[in-house]
C-alpha cells in the first residue's frame, strides 16, 4: 500500500475519533480542544490528498480553510470569553 495513501486512511480514523471529543467534551474547553484537532487533521488530509492526486489546487483549498479555521476559532472562543463574563 501506498504511504501517502496510507497517511489518508489514518488522518480519516483519527479525525472521526476527534469528532467524538467535539460531540461528547464534558465542557467548552474539551470542545474547544476537539475543533482545533479536526481542523488541524482536515487541513493534513487536504494536504496529504494534493500530494496524492498531484493537484496543486487541494493546497489553495487547504490554505483558504486554514485561515477560515483560525478566523472561526477566534470568533468562537471570544463569544464563549463574553458569555462567561456576564452575570
């Protein structure tokens, strides 16, 4: 079997088992924690996807959601900031 190919299959388990924390994370944090990991293995799998296909446009998709992953991360952790400091 191809490395590469490989790599895909294990980054796809990993992701699927992070979604877990997502889903089921006892708090805010845990959640938090689980979203950044998933994002971080799509943005691998795209990579790991162009270098199998050959295509260079899977790296401009993985760079514009990389920087909609950080934007969206920020966006939520600053609602999550705001809402713990209400009374």
């Amino acid at each position: 079997m191809d490395p590469v190919r490989f790599l895909i299959y294990v980054f796809s388990a990993t992701t699927a088992l992070s979604m877990v924390r997502v889903v089921l994370g006892p708090s805010v944090a845990d959640r938090m924690v689980g979203l950044t990991v998933v994002a971080s293995q799509v943005l691998g799998l795209l990579v790991l996807i162009a270098v199998d296909q050959g295509l260079t446009f899977y790296l401009d998709v993985a760079l514009v959601y990389d920087i909609f992953g950080f934007i969206g991360i920020l966006a939520i952790t600053r609602y999550v900031g705001n809402r713990e400091e209400q009374p």
